[in-house]
C-alpha cells in the first residue's frame, strides 16, 4: 500500500511541472477508441474539536486524505461507449474519531447499491484504504434516445450550496473532490424533441426491491433560461420537482422545489425543500445568495438535539434545521490565482460555516489549494448529557492544504 500511495504522489508531483494532454490515448483506430484520464488529490489538515468531554475525545485531530481516479473510456463505433472509473480512497486519522469524516475529502455519503463493488484493503479506526467501482456504464446512441445502462453520475437541478432537485445523488457541502459525485447503478434515457425541449427517464436502484427509485423529468430551453418540471418515486416517498432559471445581462435567479408529496410508509404528506438564488457576475469575479427551507430537517430549541430524519441518514439532505442562507464570492486574481469565500448559516441556531480557499493552478493539469472550514456557534455538551444547541458550532475548525493533479 505504501508503494502504491508513494507512486501517486510522484505521479502527482510530476503533473505539477509538466503540461500533459487532458486524456492519454491508449489505442486510437478507425472505429475503437480507448482513452485514460484521472486525477489524484492528496490532503493534509488538522481539525480542532469544539467538544468539552472531559478527555473523553480528542480536541485536535490530524488527518490525511487521498483520492486517486483512473478513468477509463472505450468507444466503439459510433453507437457505444464504455467508462470505467477506479476510485482509490485512502484516510489516516491521529485520532479513533468518526468526527474526521464530515469535512473534507471523503465527506459525501456514497449511495446504496445491490451489487458492491468495493474492497475495504485496509478499515481500522485511524486507517482506511478503499478501492471502489465507481462508474461502470455503456452508452448506446440511437436516432431516437440515448440509453446508459450502470453506474453512473445523474445530476437533476441548477442549485450549488442548497441541492434540493438533485435527489439521485449528491455532494455534502463540506466535500473537497467535487470532480466527480458518486455514481448510481440505473438505467437512464435522454431524447430531445421539438424545440429545445428534452426528456428524461431514470430507474435508480436503491439497494432493494422496495427502494427502487425512478422518475421523468421535462426540460424546456427557452430564450431567458430554462424550465423542469419532473415526478419521481424515491425511496418512500412520490415526489413533485420543479425548477427556473433565467439570466438577464449580468444576473442570473433560479429556484427549485422538491417536495415528497406522499410518503409510501407512513402514509403522510411531506414537506416540501425549496432553494432560491441569484447569481451575478462580473470581470474576473462572481457571487451567489442562495435561501432554502429544508422541509426535511427538524425544529429544535438551544436546549437539545434536532432528531436526524431519514432523509439526513440517508445522506440525501446534510441540514439538520430548516431554515438557512448561503453565499458565496469568487475572484480570480490572475489567471493562476483564485480565491473564493463561503458562508452557510442556519437561521434558526443560529450557526455559520465559513469557508475561505485560496487555489493556485500551476498548468491546467496540476493545482495547490489551502482553506478551511470554521464554525460558529454554541458548542456542544457531552456531560452531563448530549446536546447540541447549534448545527455548525458543532464541527469545529478544520484547515487543510490540498495537492492535485490531473491527467
């Protein structure tokens, strides 16, 4: 394992000093293609715990995380393609905490699957070394619809801080490799008819038989933006969604909606999440103001803790309140040089997350980046028993330098 690490970090370094191709050519003929691809994304940080446990847990917690993705892509002919993604996933921790999981690389939830193919090469509570299939599909091109069978990533929705209409899958907002979302084991159509109009069909698997997901979703491309209207069954719940966008000279609105009209179990009405946001940009810069109700979180005072839902364990929503705010500005400095600052805030605690990055790309293929995740808000309590009176305050500080490189 050590070798194998070792050989991604020079392969990293040497990325960093030299301008390769986006993808390497493997076997280029008339009719078949094969092409690789990847990246490697090497982390180093130190999380400082807001809880007062009396030695219970540790107040600083050392981490290490690394990602290396190789993708493979076949194309035969004119009709079917291939892709296969390995997905090499390897965290130390100084500490035995589950805390190190919730920021940074390696946060967002992977979704349920039937078939797993994963290896856990190494799972201890400060070592963990995963290998994962994370795309294996074919794409078939036909005149009238295009067809992919397997794991895939499927994206529904225009939202960046308040996913809602992104049900399949989606990132946790505190998730460092946004290049690529987990996939999902589906089947999914996509045809395009009239003008600027295109549909949509998925069938999601979910893990069993009674989870098995699925929905149609209608996009219109108009001249100002562009409009979806979908319905789905996920997990338990028949869902409505529901989307807008639209952009007028240097300003763009959208909103969302995704509300779990009938929930299969409980028999009950759920409600609904909604994201609103503007966005504006500018020479060099840009920003965005989002607000969301979640409907899927709880209410809760500063005395206790808000009961996770079903919808939070599943890793389909990360809120745990129902009212937030979120911003977001960037500016590219020079061409090399970008910094960028976020903030989510729940209204209700009230707690903020701020996240401050400052990325330095030395080629297209190869980029340093430093940050941080800072909470604030009421810490929390162990003793005499647990409670968490306010969301953010409750993750601490964490502050990384991260090492990429693409190829």
């Amino acid at each position: 394992m050590r070798r194998l690490l070792g050989s991604a970090l020079v392969l990293c370094l040497l990325l960093a000093s030299a301008r390769a191709s986006a993808t390497i050519p493997l076997v280029e003929g008339e009719d078949v293609t094969l092409d690789l691809a990847g990246y490697l994304k090497a982390l180093t940080g130190v999380q400082h715990i807001p809880y007062d446990s009396d030695g219970l847990l540790p107040e600083t917690l050392g981490m290490s995380s690394n990602v290396l993705r190789v993708e493979w892509k076949l194309v035969l002919g004119e009709r079917l393609t291939m892709e296969v993604h390995d997905r090499l996933f390897w965290k130390l921790l100084s500490e035995p905490t589950a805390l190190g999981s919730s920021l940074g690389l390696g946060a967002t939830a992977q979704p349920k699957r039937s078939v797993d193919l994963s290896t856990k090469i190494v799972d201890k509570p400060t070592n963990t070394f995963v290998h994962d299939l994370d795309r294996l599909f074919f794409r078939l091109y036909f005149d009238f619809a295009d067809f992919t069978v397997g794991r895939q990533a499927i994206t529904w929705g225009r939202s960046s801080l308040f996913t809602v209409a992104d049900i399949w899958t989606t990132f946790s907002p505190f998730e460092l490799d946004l290049s690529e979302k987990p996939g999902v084991d589906a089947v999914r159509m996509l045809t395009s008819y009239g003008e600027g109009s295109e549909l949509e069909g998925v069938v999601v698997d979910r893990g069993s038989i009674d989870d098995l997901s699925g929905g149609l979703k209608w996009t219109t491309y108009l001249d100002f933006g562009d409009l979806f209207l979908s319905v789905a069954k996920d997990w338990e719940n028949l869902m409505l969604l529901g989307g807008v966008s639209a952009e007028v000279d240097v300003y763009g609105v959208r909103g969302e909606v995704a509300w779990p009209a009938f929930d299969l179990d409980d028999q009950s009405v759920g409600l609904p999440r909604v994201t609103a946001g503007l966005d504006t940009f500018g020479s060099g810069w840009f920003s965005s103001l989002e607000l969301h109700y979640n409907g899927a979180g709880s209410q809760t005072d500063n005395t206790g803790t808000a009961k996770p839902s079903k919808a939070l364990g599943r890793g389909e929503v990360y809120w745990m309140g129902r009212y937030y705010a979120g911003a977001v500005v960037g500016w590219t400095a020079t061409d090399l040089l970008t910094l960028t600052l976020s903030a989510l805030g729940n209204l209700s605690d009230p707690s903020v997350m701020l996240a401050p990055s400052l990325v330095y790309r030395f080629s297209n293929e190869a980029e340093v980046s430093a940050g941080g995740y800072v909470g604030l808000g009421e810490s929390p309590d162990f003793l005499p028993s647990t409670k968490i009176p306010s969301e953010f305050g409750a993750y601490g500080n964490l502050y990384f330098v991260q090492l990429a490189g693409y190829y």
